[in-house]
C-alpha cells in the first residue's frame, strides 16, 4: 500500500514539475529518490572522499619503519605516564599514613596527659588528702582544710 502511495506522490510531484519551467538560471533537476526517508539535496562535487583514490599509496618499507618508530614512542610516552601517576599515588599514600602517624601519636600524647593528670587529681583527693603536697600554699590545700 505504502509502495502505490508513494509511485503515485512521486508520478504526481514529475508532472508538477516537468510543467515548472527553470530561470534564467540552468538549475540541473534532481531525479526523486527511491527512498523515502533521505532526500539529498547536494549537488554532486567533483570529486569526494568517498570515491576510490586515483593514485593509491603504496605502503614501503620506510612506512612500516615509521609506524613502528611511532608505536615505539606511544608506548614510551604511556610507560612513563603510569610511572608518573604510580609515583603520585605512593606520595599520596605516604602522605596519608604519614598524617595517621602523627594524629596518633598527637592523641596518645593526649591520653597520656590526661591519664597522669586524673591520676594526680585522684591520687591528690583520695590518698594524701592534698593536690600538691610540695607548696602548702597552694590555692587547692586551702580549699581541702
């Protein structure tokens, strides 16, 4: 159905413009497509990529020499890039364990400060009756009295 529909369109669309007469200007007109979903309204160049070369490159020897050079090159460059981004990756993870070491050490330090201090306080209150047993006129034995 779509087949008759589109021979007839087509016949009808011929008639219309065979009845058209062109400018002043030599338009050359463009046959119909057969397929409906691509119309192409470029005109033909002289010459285009995708017809066949007319002098074709023969591949020497000295090309496959430079294809080789250059592989050799990109794996060089590609080699040294890896080499490039491992080293950045050790330095980050050096820095980072680096960075624990030191919070570490910085909240043991912490929770020995705190620990000797509390021991002091306890040990001050519970057993000798005094914080600094060493200065009598410390502001705490006065309080304890």
């Amino acid at each position: 159905m779509w087949v008759v529909f589109r021979k007839e369109l087509r016949r009808s669309i011929s008639e219309k413009m065979s009845g058209v007469e062109s400018d002043a200007i030599d338009i050359p007109k463009l046959p119909l497509p057969s397929n409906s979903f691509f119309v192409s309204t470029a005109t033909s160049k002289g010459s285009s990529r995708r017809s066949p070369c007319h002098r074709r490159h023969v591949f020497t020897k000295v090309d496959a020499l430079r294809a080789l050079e250059r592989e050799r090159l990109a794996q060089q460059r590609l080699r040294t890039e890896r080499q490039a981004r491992r080293k950045e990756a050790e330095e980050a993870i050096r820095l980072r364990r680096q960075a624990v070491e030191e919070a570490n050490r910085f909240n043991k330090f912490c929770y020995e400060l705190l620990a000797s201090l509390l021991l002091l306080v306890c040990y001050g209150f519970f057993i000798g009756g005094r914080v600094a047993d060493f200065s009598p006129m410390h502001p705490l034995n006065e309080m304890l009295r």
